[in-house]
C-alpha cells in the first residue's frame, strides 16, 4: 500500500509526505529433510515528509527529506524489530544554466533478504550446503557526494567526489567439514 500527497506552494516550493506499507508471511517445508517449516513474518512500514524549492527561478536548490524506516519480522522463531530514521538533503548551486554545484547526503538501511535468513540448506547439491542466518540484522549506508555538472546542449558532464560509510555489513563466510563445503 502506497500512499502519496504533494502540495506546492506559490509555484516554488513543495511539502511531500506519504508511506510505503508491506507485509508478508512465508511457509517453506521441503518436505525432505524432516525439519519444520521455515516461517517468515514481516511488516514494514515507511513513513517520509519532505520539502524542496526545485520549482523556483532560483540559483539555489534544495531537497530536504526524513524517512522512518520501520520493519517487524520474525524468521524462524527469531524476532527482529528495527526503527530507523533515514534522512536525505541535497543542496544545489546553479552559477548559469551551463554550470551547476551539488551536494547531497543520504542514509540507507539494507535489511538481509528472505533467503539470506532460511537456515535450511538452499542447495540440491550435496557437497555444497548453502544455508542463511536467521539472527542476522540490517546493514547501513551513509553516502556524501559533490557533484558539478556541465551542460552543453544536449549533452551533460558531471564529474563527482562519493564517500561511502558502510556499516554492519552482512558477509558470506564458508568451510569444509568432511568434504562439503558451507557457506553461510
């Protein structure tokens, strides 16, 4: 369910605001192995307010947005709740209509996929064993680039600097026990 409203104000300025909802549930048996099913349960909601000036005659432009990022899942038993504040800003300097000066600043959050939870083995082969984690939690990504951008005509050059700042990655890591090879 998606749910959107925007309001522009004296052709300049605008108010965004809207929500992303989801849910849903999953029952995985492979009916060969004896073990119980693999229940997943989630619910994620979005909720976001933003405002920007990218509508006036402006030099300057900008983006301004917060999102709450909201996730309740159970996966195996296991109950993970997350609650995050995302926000985004771009700020924009147009010295003419050739040159341009941007700097943006954004947070994301990458929560682990269904198959990256499942600690049932996902493999047919049977000296491979790929199985997830159900305990694993989200990663996130806080990313800051300037940009300046030339246009001439049709075409546009935009060399940019990015900083990328990951944390709580989620890495794969493998072993050999008795000739199969994990990798979880």
């Amino acid at each position: 369910l998606n749910v959107d409203y925007t309001k522009v104000f004296q052709s300049k300025h605008a108010l965004s605001a809207g929500s992303n909802t989801s849910y849903s549930t999953t029952d995985i048996d492979d009916r060969i192995d004896g073990l119980p099913s693999f229940l997943y349960n989630r619910w994620k909601e979005y909720l976001y307010v933003g405002v920007d000036n990218n509508r006036s005659a402006g030099k300057f432009k900008y983006t301004v947005s917060l999102g709450l990022d909201m996730m309740f899942s159970k996966a195996d038993g296991v109950k993970n709740h997350y609650i995050d504040v995302l926000p985004s800003v771009a700020l924009t300097y147009q010295f003419s209509q050739v040159h341009a000066l941007t700097l943006s600043y954004n947070r994301l959050r990458f929560s682990p996929s269904l198959s990256m939870l499942n600690p049932r083995n996902l493999s047919p082969d049977s000296l491979y064993i790929q199985q997830g984690n159900p305990f694993l939690t989200p990663s996130y990504q806080d990313k800051v680039r300037l940009s300046y951008r030339l246009n001439y005509r049709k075409l546009f050059f935009e060399p940019y600097f990015t900083y990328l700042y990951a944390s709580k990655l989620i890495s794969a890591i493998g072993f050999v026990k008795d000739n199969i090879y994990t990798n979880t």
